[in-house]
C-alpha cells in the first residue's frame, strides 16, 4: 500500500492577500511532507499527529499558537486523534497553554482509559507529560489587534457568533494511509473568536469532527463547530463512503446535508479512503487543503 498523507488547514473566508495565501500554502506542504517523514518511518497515526502537529507550532492556522481568544482574552483549545487500527481515540478539550493539543490527544487514546478529557483534568495530564507551555507563545501583536477589532465590533452589535467563526480558517486536520492500510486522522482547533470560556466544537468529538476506520478510510473536519457536531460530519461521510464506495462523491454528500440542514457557509472535509485515494469537499468561499505522497509532488490549494 503506498502512504498518503492530506491534510487542511480550516474552511472558511480566508480573505488574505497573496504574500499570505502563499504563507498559508508552504505551511501546507510542509504539514504535508512532515507526516510522509513520519509515515515511512512508523504508522498513520504518527503521519497524522506529526502533521497537525506541525500546523499547530506554524502560528499559520487558528490552532496551537495560532489560536483564537475567547471572551476572556485567554486561549482553548481542541484536539482529537483516531487510530483505525484499533478504532480507538483520544481527545483533550478546552485547554489552555500546552506545546500540542494533537500530542495531549493522542495521549488521552493511549495511556489512559477514557476517550476526552478537559479542562484541569486535560492539564494536569499535561503537565505529568511536560506539555505545558509558556502563555505568551500564544500571544502576538496581529492576534491583539484583531481581538480588539472583534470586541469593539460585538460591543455595537456586529459581531455574530457565525461569522466569527469564518474569519479566516478555523481547524487544522489531518488523515493518512500507512503501507499496512492502517488509516488515522486528526483534528485540532483554537475554537472561534469571543467564544465562551468552556465552548466544546466539533474538534474532540468522534465521529463529528473526525474519524477513522481501516478498510472505510479515515476523515477530519473543519468549520462552524456547532454545526458539525450536531449533524456527526464524519460519520455522515464515513456510512456514504461504505454506501458509495466512491470517496469524493461521499464528501460531497455528507457536506450537502449539512448545508441543506444549517446553510452554507458552515462545513469542509478531508478524507481518504482505504486504497489511498484523496478527496475534499466543503460549502465555505475556501478551504486550505494539501496532500502528497512518497516520491510525489505535494500539493496545496487555497
């Protein structure tokens, strides 16, 4: 089986200019080439958490250091992991400064019993682990001045919730095939702006904001959490994939019926399915996405 890596970096308006839309595609690439490093050396599942990883330390995304502020000018965060494997996952919510929320992730799935943890709980198993981080690694300049921008912006009235959370791109993700056709995927998220302390989204949750499953393939989803979550995304495209058995005609189902039950403006998806093949769909004005393989060129689309 020869490995594939795809990974997307948020769906949404992605109103940037062109020195930074090329930004935003070399980070692509390179999430994309980490996890072919890391899957010809070991499994999906490093392929995927080596990926976002990558994406959240870039300070590119709505992630790790590029996180979003909540209300209270602190950042949460979101992850969550799936090995098809063995069909287990791990996931860590409403999070503060960790170096990886992906790593916390994954190991939620496999050194404990449970499936999410958040909050003090998720930190404390940060910090048995060393992931603590510095909370000023996820402060910037830019980020201040657009928190400031948003405030004011609630403060008259012009601030709602959902166009919030399609600034620019919201959740990072990644999914992968490794040479044994085990698939993983990975998602992970700084939520969305003015969000309230606490707020969950899709990222954490199986099944709605990822998903993966040996010989069905393996999904991760971004944009309006709420959204996602309640209409389980991936699970959606996971059963029209085993229906279909056509990979970009599955996302693209799962994707119109969560625009025909809350509207456009709300969904993207990756995907890959058993034999290695890629698709994407989503009802944004853009999502960042990229993938490649050994011995391939790697792609990215914005």
């Amino acid at each position: 089986m020869r490995p594939t890596v795809a990974v997307h970096g948020g769906a949404g308006l992605w109103n940037i200019g062109e020195e930074e839309r090329e930004r935003v595609k070399r980070a692509l690439r390179d999430a994309v080439e980490e996890g072919l490093t890391a899957v010809q050396r070991g499994s999906a599942l490093d392929a995927v958490v080596a990926s976002v990883e990558y994406m959240e330390k870039s300070g590119v995304f709505n992630a790790g250091y590029g996180a979003a502020y909540a209300a209270d000018g602190a950042v949460y965060l979101d992850a969550g992991v799936m090995d098809g494997r063995t069909k287990k996952a791990g996931a860590v919510a409403a999070v503060g400064a960790v170096k990886s929320a992906v790593r916390l992730a994954r190991l939620v799935m496999e050194q404990t019993d449970h499936v999410i943890l958040a909050g003090e709980g998720a930190m404390l198993l940060a910090a048995r682990a060393g992931l603590l981080e510095a909370r000023h690694r996820f402060y910037s300049e830019g980020k201040n001045r657009r928190f400031g921008e948003v405030l004011e912006e609630a403060r008259r009235g012009r601030w709602p919730y959902r166009r919030s959370a399609g600034l620019i791109g919201d959740t990072v993700g990644a999914v992968a095939l490794d040479r044994e056709g085990n698939v993983a995927a990975a998602t992970s998220t700084g939520g969305v702006w003015l969000k309230w302390p606490g707020r969950v989204g899709d990222s954490p949750i199986p099944g709605a904001g990822y998903w993966a499953e040996n010989g069905v393939g393996a999904f991760s989803a971004t944009g309006l959490g709420e959204a996602i979550l309640m209409s389980h995304l991936c699970l959606r495209a996971r059963d029209a994939l085993v229906e279909m058995g056509d990979v970009a005609k599955a996302v693209e189902r799962a994707v119109g019926q969560i625009t025909e039950a809350y509207g456009s403006d709300t969904a993207g998806i990756i995907a890959v399915d058993a034999r290695g093949n890629t698709a994407y769909a989503f009802n944004t004005k853009a999502m960042a996405r990229g993938w490649g393989r050994p011995g391939e060129p790697i792609y990215a689309e914005l």
